[in-house]
C-alpha cells in the first residue's frame, strides 16, 4: 500500500513539472514566431522602402536635368551678336517692349504671384540661333543701312515671309557673330533678292549706328536669329511646374511640372550663372516626408518651400553655366 501511495506521489510532482515546462516552452515559442514575424515583415517592406526611395530620387534628379537641357542651349548663345551693357543693349534694338527693354542679354529678378516672392526667381535670356546661313562676301557701310550677300534665306526670319517689319517682332531680327567694330543687331527692311550670279542678297538697317564708326561684316559669318527667353516657376493644376515664355508668340508654357523652387545667382564677374532646382519626388505621401531644411538647398531661400511640396520627397541639384560671349 506504502508503495502505491508513494509511486501516485511521484506521478503527480511529474505532472506538475511537465505543465509548468509546457508552459515556459509555449512562452518562448510565441516570443520567437513574434521575433520571426516581425523580421518577415521587414525584410518584406525594406524593399519596397528602398525602391520608393530610388523611384524618388531618380525623378526628382531627372526633372532637374530636364530644366539644365532647356537652359543649356539659350545660355551657350546668350548675348551673341549683341551689345552687353544696358544702356547700348536698348539702344541697339530702340523698340520700347520687352524683351529690347531688359537690363542686357541676361538678368536676373525677383518672382513675385499673390501666393509667394521668389528672390533671384526670374532669369531672363537674350540668345542667338543658328541660321545656317552664311554670308558670301564681307560688307561694311556708313550709317544705317547695310546689304550682305548669303547663301539662302533665313526661312525663320518673319521678314522674308510679309511686309512687316516692325521692330517690336522679335522674329524679325537677326545677328552677326563676327560683326565689328561693335556689334549690331539687324532688322530687315526690304525683301530678300536673288542675285544672277548666285546667292541671296538682304537688306538690313541698323538702329542707333555710331557716326564715327563703320560696321564690318566679314566673309563665311553664320547668321543668327534673335530669340529671348524668361524662365521662372508657375503652379499650374495643383502641381508646381518650370515655364518659359520665349517671345515667339507662344507665351508661358510648361515645360518641366514637379519643380517646386528654381533660382538664378548671376555672377557678373565670373560670366557665370548658377542655378539651383528644387524638385520632387514621383509619389505623394501621407504625412510630411521632407521636414526642416532639404539637403543642399541654401537657407536663405527655404522661407519660400511650401507646406504641400512637403508631402513629397525634394532634392537639390545645382549647375553652373559660362557665359561664353560676354
């Protein structure tokens, strides 16, 4: 009886052990599927974390490309064929408008809407074209009027095609790269003729010619079109977008959206201009993603970030351009 009694005893104590193991195995089991979970869960979403970043960066680097090429062109030729200073830029061209008003071939400004103010927000971009036109022998003249044998007609010069040849058109200008002693801009002011001997000769007048001075064009001179440009940021359609208005008729146009700031620093000295883009990111979030002060962008602009560009992740990019005919 003692025997049986003892082993119900020990049978009991292993039971209890046994529960309370299971117990502590249970515990630790749950702690370590919590632990696998969670590491499933995050090597899951980091992935996609990181993708989201990269489709980010990559759009914002590419909107800021896309501003440097429209920028590139007008900038390699800003102020070709053309007098720098103020006071003989508008004396050159003696139309009262824009752009023959500007201070020179380019400027910087302030940008100003009713929502916001944008110091050095506004560049403004007198350039020439190529017209692949060359001329076929030198000419000079005294004066005012002046006639160059070419190769062809500029087809894009407004003059060739009407009777207008009003010098408030900015088509109807044209440059000499190669002209001298100083530079003149040239409007048309008769048609085209074709000339027995081959080629073409125009007729050009010059505003504001020096007196005391002739004008010389040299032989094999490309022709260059008039053309000018300002640059600055619009909100168009709830979005932030780069625009120009490039004086050809066409107005301000969109050209890159998802550019939240741009800014031009000019610097005179160094015939060089700065530029610093602030773009977003493909994809809206939720909450505020860029908080404080995006990486790169100077501090003395950030007053003007706004709350809703915010919601995206922005990126600073920057280019400098030489000035190469000032």
């Amino acid at each position: 009886m003692k025997i049986l009694i003892k082993y119900i005893c020990n049978f009991r104590h292993t039971i209890r052990y046994s529960s309370a193991f299971s117990t502590i195995e249970l515990i630790i089991s749950s702690l370590l599927a919590s632990v696998l979970l969670l590491g499933l869960i995050f090597v899951t979403y980091l992935p996609i974390k990181i993708t989201r970043y990269t489709d980010d960066i990559n759009a914002a680097q590419t909107r800021a490309e896309m501003v440097f090429a429209i920028l590139r062109n007008p900038l390699e030729q800003c102020g070709y064929g053309m007098p720098k200073e103020v006071s003989a830029y508008r004396k050159s061209f003696g139309a009262s408008g824009a752009p023959f008003n500007w201070q020179g071939p380019i400027s910087v400004s302030t940008a100003s809407t009713a929502l916001w103010t944008r110091e050095k927000g506004i560049c403004k971009i007198a350039y020439g074209v190529g017209t692949k036109i060359r001329t076929l022998a030198s000419a000079d003249v005294s004066g005012d009027r002046i006639e160059v044998r070419v190769t062809g007609v500029p087809s894009m010069l407004e003059g060739t095609a009407s009777d207008n040849y009003s010098e408030n058109v900015v088509k109807n200008w044209i440059l000499s790269g190669a002209m001298m002693p100083y530079f003149r801009p040239l409007i048309q002011y008769a048609p085209p003729r074709r000339l027995p001997e081959g080629g073409v000769m125009l007729s050009f007048r010059m505003n504001a010619p020096l007196a005391d001075s002739e004008t010389f064009i040299p032989e094999n001179d490309e022709l260059f079109y008039f053309r000018a440009m300002e640059c600055a940021i619009m909100k168009r359609d709830g979005d932030y977008a780069f625009v120009t208005n490039d004086y050809t008729g066409s107005g301000w146009q969109p050209r890159v959206t998802g550019v939240v700031d741009v800014r031009f620093e000019l610097d005179a000295d160094n015939r060089l201009l700065r530029v610093i883009t602030l773009t977003r990111g493909i994809r809206r979030y939720d909450e505020i993603i860029t908080k404080g002060l995006p990486e790169g962008w100077p501090t003395r602009y950030s007053y003007a970030i706004p709350a809703d560009a915010r919601h995206y992740r922005l990126m600073t990019n920057r280019a400098s351009f030489a000035l190469k005919n000032f």
